[in-house]
C-alpha cells in the first residue's frame, strides 16, 4: 500500500491539513487526516497522523472485487456556503465515479453522495468513468448567465456512440450548477458541459486530468493538472509503463471555459528517486496547494503511487506566464 495524492486545506483557524488516500491490500483505498508541522524555516517537514475520515460505506463506493475504494480527494472551501467541500473518487459496483463530501472543520465529513449530471447530447455522464473532479472555491459565471458552482472532472467516454467517440484520449470537462436559492450541495446538478482542454504535447498523450482545485490569481485561475504518456495495460490497477507530470492552465475569471495560458511543458515532472521508484513508478500526480505566506505556493502531491511530496514556488512566476 501507499499514502499518496493529498487534498490540502486550511482550517478554521489557519493549520493545514492534507486527506491523503490510504492504500491497503487488493488497492483497497481509504480518506485520512493529518496535520502539516513545519520546521523553524516554516518550511514543510513532517505530519501528525489524525486517522481515518472516509472509508468504503455506502453503496457506491463498495464492490465484490476489491471491496470498494472511496480515493484522490480534492478539497475545496467554498465561500458563500462557509463548507469544505471534498469530490473523490468511489470504487462501486459500476466502476469510478464521483461523488462528494462535504464538513466545516476538515475533521468531520457527511456524505453529500454521487454527483448529479445532466446528459450531454444523449449520453449519459453519470453512466461513464469519470475521476479527477475538482470545484471552484467561489462561484462563477455559466454560459447561461447565471451564477454556479463549478466543477472540472474527467469523464471517459469509451465505446460511447455519437460524436463524442472523438474523445477517446479523456481530457477535462467544466460543467456548471446553477446555484439560484440553493443553501447546499445536495441539490446540484451540474450541466451546460463544455470540454476545457484535451492532451496536445506529448508528455500528455494518453489523458489528462484535474490536480488541486483552481487558485485565483488575479483576474485568472490557476489550474494544476496531471498529463500522462506511455502505455496503459488493460486490466491492471497499477500501470507500469506509464509517466505522470504536471502541466499548468491560466483560466479566465469571467469566463473559465477560456484558457488565457497553457504551458508547454510540465511544470513538475518525475526526477527525485521516489517520484520514479515505486508502486507505479515515474508519478507526480498534484492535488493540493496551499500559499503559507505572500508570492509562495506549496503543491502536495503523490509520488509514484507510495508517499506524499511538496514542491515549492513562487506565484510571481507565475503571474509572469499570465502575463506574458
């Protein structure tokens, strides 16, 4: 097993915490909870385990093979409902789906349930494969016009009939919830979908997907993802010759279907010795940030499908690629 692919977010009164995915025999996978201690250089050093938050329970996350798996959470704090609101992928009966969660201190969490889709051009989303699920923390503005939560996912339409058969290297789609007079999460249902971005480079060829949920900077989201390259073997939970790196997405405020800047190459990719020895081995796979203090960004992320890593930036850099 591994301790892998952490959600990051801070509490109430300002200490982070990542819910990292626990993996036990037969990829059996769990939510945790631990606390991020930094050293005198406030720099990440070590956590303070806290147990288990979510655990295989209800239907959707249970199956006869492996025994379910709830896995990969992205948490969100998201503003006008004062919720943290966690999407993880369950392991059910019908294979990976997304579903939510959603707490006020990180430490306790209900079950919202499997997310709602509308269909898009006959096909039905919540029938399809669909992982890497992420939520904006403040709502935005839908094609429609109105104001809605907004949630980019990666659903795989293989063997779909119709036009979407062009998509069969799975890329991030934006789907939208119209928030109206809604006063929580039970009642979404996300559509107007739109397909944001698909792999174009060729250390994203296979598939793309979401990594932490989209940070403002300034006047545009900053969307992490994960690209992957190499070759998948049907048939196995934990691909050996495949190569995950992390690209980057500058979306648009106004309008987040727009990309405003994408970059060409991976902002973090496998180079350490446990990025590229283990479990599934040459991964980085990004799912949380977190900005500890002005103009620095911490990414969290699994490394090789074994342990947690943290790279460390600076968000002027970053502004710079917007602006240039």
């Amino acid at each position: 097993g591994g301790v892998l692919n952490p959600a990051a977010a801070r509490s109430p009164d300002g200490r982070l915490y990542l819910l990292p995915r626990l993996v036990a025999a037969g990829n059996y996978s769990r939510i945790g909870l631990a606390r991020v201690i930094t050293n005198r250089h406030h720099v990440p050093s070590r956590v303070e385990r806290m147990g288990v938050v979510l655990q295989p329970e209800a239907p959707y996350e249970l199956n006869g093979r492996s025994g379910g798996g709830v896995e990969d959470a992205r948490v969100t704090y998201f503003k006008p409902w004062k919720l943290y609101l966690m999407t993880y992928t369950t392991y059910g009966p019908h294979g990976p789906r997304v579903a939510a969660a959603s707490s006020i201190d990180l430490i306790h969490w209900r079950r919202i349930g499997l997310l709602r889709f509308a269909p898009h051009h006959g096909v039905d989303i919540e029938a399809v494969d669909n992982k890497d699920a992420v939520l904006f923390p403040e709502p935005v503005k839908a094609p429609d016009g109105r104001a809605a939560m907004a949630l980019i996912h990666r659903p795989i339409f293989d063997g779909v009939a119709g036009f979407l058969d062009q998509h069969h290297q799975p890329g991030m789609w934006l789907s939208y919830a119209p928030l109206g007079k809604l006063a929580g999460p039970k009642q979404l249902l996300f559509g107007q979908h739109h397909l944001l971005a698909s792999p174009e480079q060729g250390w994203e060829q296979l598939r793309i997907g979401a990594g932490a949920p989209p940070l403002r900077l300034g006047d545009t989201w900053l969307l992490l993802y994960h690209g992957v390259s190499g070759r998948i073997a049907e048939g196995i939970d934990q691909q050996q010759a495949v190569r995950y790196a992390a690209g980057m997405l500058l979306l648009d405020t106004r309008d987040p279907r727009k990309i405003v800047h994408r970059a060409r190459y991976p902002v973090l990719e496998p180079e350490l010795q446990t990025e590229r020895a283990g479990i599934v081995p040459n991964v980085v796979f990004p799912t949380g940030l977190d900005v500890p203090r002005a103009n620095v960004l911490d990414v969290y992320y699994g490394m090789a499908d074994s342990r947690i890593g943290v790279a460390r930036g600076r968000l002027a850099d970053l502004m710079a690629i917007s602006a240039g």
